[in-house]
C-alpha cells in the first residue's frame, strides 16, 4: 500500500468522530438508583429497571443531565431547553431490554465546536499546508506560524445509556472470534453516557487524535468523568471516508469501532485511509461496514455491515416523558464551569509570557497545570513570578511529564516532588549553586530520596563553585597546561572553546559554574 503522505497526494480524507464518556463521577445509573462502580462483582449492582423487566419504570439522573449540560457549554454548544428520550432497538445479549434508551433528532446540546492548535510533527499530515500564508485560511483551517487552526463543528451530544458487558473465554484477545463461551456482567448496563459527534470536519488521523485528547481535557477539567480509556470509560469510533482532491461529494465511509487508545485511533485511521485509496485505486468498491483495529496486526478488519438508521427503529419513549430545561436551570450549570483548558493557558500566555506551545503542554493533564498553578502561587508571593515561569514551566513539561510517562498509575500528588521542592530547585539553578545539569541529578534524588533539594546538595557535594578567583586560576592552569589549544583558538578554531570549558569542569570535578568559566576563558583568548 502506499504511504500516507503518498494517498494524500490525490486523495482527502473526511473524518467524523463518535466519542462516548460514561458519567463515571456519578452515584448512580441513569434511569434507576443502582450504584455505579467499575470492577465490582459481576451483576452485583443490577435492578429490574437496568434489566429490563416487565412493569419496572425509568426515572432520569438530574445529575446526568446537569453533567451534559455542562459538557456542552463547555464545548460552546447550543443547549436545547425541549428534548426527548427514544428507543434504539437491537437485540444483543449486553442489552437485556433489546433497546438502548437514547436520544432522537434533537439531543440537550447541539451545534457546537472547538478550535485545534495544530503543530510540529502533527502538522505535516496536511496537505501542502506551505501553500497558506501565516494569517491566511482554507476552508476550516487557518495558518499559524508553528502550524495550523482547525474549526471542528460539533453536531451534538446526546445523552444514552450504556451496554453491559460482554466477556469471551477462549477467544484471540478477548474477542468473540473462536471463544470456546461468552458470559455477560450487567453491572455496566444503564451507566449515563454522553456521545459526542462531530461534523466531517477532520482531515487527518492526527487531527482525528488531537481532538479527542482536548475533548478528554475537557471532560476531566468539569470533572464528569475519570476519561479512562483503559477502563473503557472514554472510547470512540472513527468515520472514514476518501473523495478525489478537488471534489465535494462525499465517498463511502467505514467505521472504525471501539478505538480505547490515542493510538489506535491515529494509526487505526491512517491503515483504513491507505487501505481505501488501494481499493479505490485498483478500481475496487468501498462498502459502508463497520471494522475493527487489530494493533497486532496492523490493519483493520470487517466485523458486519453497518446499520442504518431505519434498522434501529428509534420512536420516542413512552415510559420518559419529554424534558423541558429551564433558563434557570441552564444558568445554574453554567456557573458551575471551571476554568477550561484553552482558558488556562491563554492565562499562562499573559500572565507569565509563556509561549503558547508551553502554555498549551502544561494543560495537557490537570495534574501538572495545577502543579505549576501551586508553584506560581510560590513565586508569585515573592514577586519573580515573570522570572521563574519559563524555568518552572520547562521542568514540569520535561521532566516531570517524563516521570509520569515512565510510571504509568503514578500520580504527581503522591509523589515526593511538591511545589516548594521545584521552586527551591528552580532557585538553584537561577542563582547559581548548582547547573542545569546537577538540577538534573538533584530531581531525580527527590525523587528517590524524598528530601529537599538544599539537603541532596550539601549531602552529595553538589554545590557549584561561582567564586571568580578560584575559577580564573583553574582556567588559567588549563591554558597554561595546553599551549598548542590556545594558538589554534587564536588563529580561528573557535571551537576549542568547549575543549577548555571541559577541562575546568574536569579539574572542578563538575561544581565550576559553567557561566563564569566560560566569561573568563572568553577574556583570556582574546
């Protein structure tokens, strides 16, 4: 198959997301007062309302309501005072109703977007994107300097109840394909779910993958929902489909179904984009299916036909009656917003003149956004907030991010790096007791150690000499140690300087400052 840079050659992609959060902050389910708890029990937390039994009646979850609404103010959505609730028929055994209580036509928030700052590597994946001027746009996009703004319309989001579970034995990874029985847990059924979809405003896998991991941002910053991919509490499916460059008319699509990971949701797109260009290319049909991601394998494969509309049935729910939101009701919701992630960060950018790339990689995670909150609040007290912000904010994108990564579950609060500890650091490093290096060594004995940064460098001996007589006779015992050196820096081999800082930092045993060996060793070669 040809790359994907090949197929974007003549070919675009149209991209729609499906992405479903379960309400997991919430007590209970959706339409009964079953208790929701991931992990428990098999069919421990069930009620004939959740089952489905005859004469057993629904009652909404206020909560769950006031929790899309939140989401959609959160994504500048329209909120619809009048909805309703319908029935999705389909037969399944995780759906012991045989129908899923959903919305209709038109959902609690409708007619939104967000806005995706895309740059770096991401923005390759757009097709001669050199061809725009930084200002200019193109459809929904608009050039940047470091990249690209992309306008995604969100078309709703709605509010449904989830499926159980559905558990293969004996099966290849889990699944149904040659398990030997499959059981069910209907502790899941009826959790509150939102589901997001947006316009086929996405182009590329990566687009595809920044928006669901600002959507997460999102979702986590209001705090309906722990957005575990893992658990399966944030899962999404991916709609594909390719036209010829220079047309409108949409192709055929293919879903992509239960995409759990970011990964799997770029690299899953980007298999199924080259697959259809292939197929396309070798005068093949593309049928609208609904396939699943083998990341083994790498590549995607049919699991049925995709349904149509008229084949769920969908008619309004005769035991829910029609729910009208009032002014005050919404207003309540909306003074419940925090400040989102976008916010945060043009705070950072005009408060502290960080850049936008440092400000947008802070909010990445909630954690570490409040972790450098704390820290500010630190420095701000002392008035060098300004001075601190960029050493601070790269600490915190590097090599407490890093940290994270490196340990999966670890979380930055239960850890023994506090604020004090990184801005005692950072006040090392500005005053020159110790180098960006030692600050290196000395963060991971925090971490090791739990100590604070004063007590790792007296106990290790750390503390870095700036005194300017005991350097300039190391620096003068190195020129003297190396004539020939000297003579080819002052004939034009400027490049011998990092020969000479070397070997002071080798006679300092590391704890020379680099800044003063480097103005007297300038001074001397003159």
């Amino acid at each position: 198959m040809k790359t994907l840079e090949e197929v974007f050659e003549t070919w675009e992609a149209v991209i729609g997301l499906e992405i479903h959060a379960e309400l997991t902050t919430l007590n209970t389910k959706m339409f009964c007062g079953c208790k929701l708890e991931f992990g428990a029990a098999p069919n421990t937390h069930t009620c004939p309302v959740c089952l489905g039994l005859p004469g057993a009646l629904p009652v909404p979850n206020k909560a769950a309501i006031e929790s899309i609404v939140l989401a959609g103010l959160a994504t500048n959505c329209d909120i619809e005072k009048h909805s309703m609730f319908y029935r999705k028929n389909y037969m399944y055994p995780d759906m012991s109703k045989n129908f899923q209580t959903t919305q209709g036509p038109i959902a609690f928030c409708m007619r939104g977007h967000l806005d995706l700052e895309v740059d770096g590597p991401a923005a390759k994946e757009r097709y001669r994107l050199d061809s725009l001027k930084v200002g200019e746009s193109n459809g929904n996009i608009t050039r940047t300097e470091d990249g690209y703004r992309a306008h995604v319309g969100i078309t709703r989001i709605h509010m449904e109840e989830d499926a159980g579970k559905m558990v293969h034995l004996g099966g290849g990874e889990g699944r149904i394909a040659g398990a030997k029985e499959s059981l069910v847990d209907y502790n899941r059924a009826g959790t509150p779910l939102i589901e997001l979809v947006t316009e086929p405003d996405l182009r590329t896998p990566e687009e595809a993958r920044l928006f669901m991991q600002k959507l997460r941002q999102i979702y986590l910053a209001i705090g309906i929902s722990d957005c575990s991919m893992e658990e399966g509490s944030l899962r999404c499916d991916g709609n594909v489909s390719l036209r010829r460059r220079g047309t409108e008319a949409f192709g055929t699509k293919t879903e992509l179904k239960n995409m759990n990971s970011f990964k799997n949701l770029h690299d899953g797109l980007a298999y199924e984009i080259c697959r259809q260009a292939q197929v396309l290319e070798e005068g093949g049909v593309i049928y609208q299916e609904t396939r699943h991601w083998d990341p083994s394998a790498k590549r995607t494969i049919v699991m049925r036909v995709k349904e149509t509309a008229d084949d769920y049935r969908l008619f309004p729910d005769p035991d829910l009656a029609p729910y009208d939101l009032s002014d005050e009701f919404i207003e309540g919701v909306r003074a419940k917003l925090p400040e989102l992630p976008d916010q945060k960060a043009a705070r950072y950018s005009a408060t502290f003149g960080l850049s936008a790339y440092d400000a947008r990689h802070l909010v990445d995670h909630r954690a570490t956004a409040s972790f450098f909150d704390e820290c500010m609040a630190l420095v701000q007290a002392e008035d060098e907030g300004s001075k601190f912000a960029k050493p601070l904010a790269n600490l915190v994108i590097n090599d407490v991010t890093a940290h994270l990564n490196a340990n999966p579950g670890v979380q930055l609060a239960a850890t023994p790096l506090t604020p004090a500890r990184a801005v005692g650091l950072v006040q090392l490093v500005a005053d020159g007791t110790i180098s960006s290096k030692q600050a290196k060594q000395v963060f991971a004995a925090i971490l090791d150690e739990d100590k604070d940064p004063t007590v790792i460098i007296e106990k290790k001996g750390m503390k870095q000499v700036s005194d300017t007589g005991a350097i300039e006779a190391v620096v003068d015992e190195v020129l003297v140690a190396n004539p020939d050196k000297v003579a080819q820096y002052r004939d034009g081999k400027t490049g011998l300087m990092g020969f000479f800082v070397g070997q002071c930092m080798k006679a300092m045993r590391g704890q020379g400052n680099p800044q003063v060996i480097n103005q007297l060793l300038a001074q001397k070669l003159q």
